[in-house]
C-alpha cells in the first residue's frame, strides 16, 4: 500500500511558487508543462538537422561538413571587448538567416542596444589598463 500512496501523491510545497522570477509555474523544474513545448524548443534544431540532410543527399556529404565547419569558424570570431557593446557575431547569425527576421529583441530596446554614445577608444583604454595593472 505504501508504494501506490507515493506514486499518487502529489509533492508538498515547502516554500510558495516564485512564477514570475524563475517563469517556471510546475513544481518540479524540470518538467515541461505541455508536450507542445517540447516540440517547440526541439524545432530549431530539427529543422537544420533535416536541411543538413537534405544538403548531404542532393550535394554531397562536403557540403554540410563545409558549412559546420564555417559556422565553428564565424562562432569563434567575436569583437574586441569593450564596456558597453555586447559582442556579436555578424557573421554567423547572416549565415544561419538569423539577420533576415524582426525578433522581440530587435524592437523592445534591449539595454545593450540603447541609443546612449559611447567614447570606444576611451573604453578600451581603460580595459587595457586595468589589464596591465
């Protein structure tokens, strides 16, 4: 009887749900709230899996090893950094198609992309600096 008791209960709450700061509304962590959500953090992922393939079938096995190479090489390739610019990688997010839609992030404001001006030559002085000291 113990046995079928656990595996119906239901876990107890030690401490409240913070939803809105860990955006997680189940008890246990990791679980997923719908089988939908799955599939949808999964997409991505299928989608170049299966363009990979397709790749390899109508040109070749080259071509995708051509192409993962490329994007190790663009993922490597970041901007010196300086205070206040957050690094990019224009080349990799061109090559995958990720330049070509409007994401939340391109019209929300994030805080790294504020308007403010920035003396770069200043800022890298004083990251050269401190790096010396």
């Amino acid at each position: 009887k113990s046995r079928a008791m656990e595996a119906k209960s239901a876990d107890i709450l030690r401490q409240p749900l913070d939803v809105l700061r860990t955006k997680n509304s189940s008890v246990e962590a990791g679980v997923a709230s719908h089988p939908v959500q799955i599939i949808q953090k999964q997409h991505k992922v299928n989608t170049v899996e299966g363009k990979m393939k397709m790749l390899a079938k109508i040109h070749g096995v080259h071509v995708p090893m051509r192409l993962k190479m490329d994007q190790t090489i663009l993922a490597q390739q970041k901007r010196f950094p300086v205070p206040g610019l957050k690094p990019s990688f224009v080349g990799l997010e061109t090559m995958l198609g990720q330049d070509e839609t409007i994401e939340f992030e391109d019209y929300l404001n994030k805080q790294e992309f504020s308007e403010k001006q920035i003396d770069i030559h200043t800022e890298i002085e004083k990251t050269m600096f401190k790096a010396g000291n």
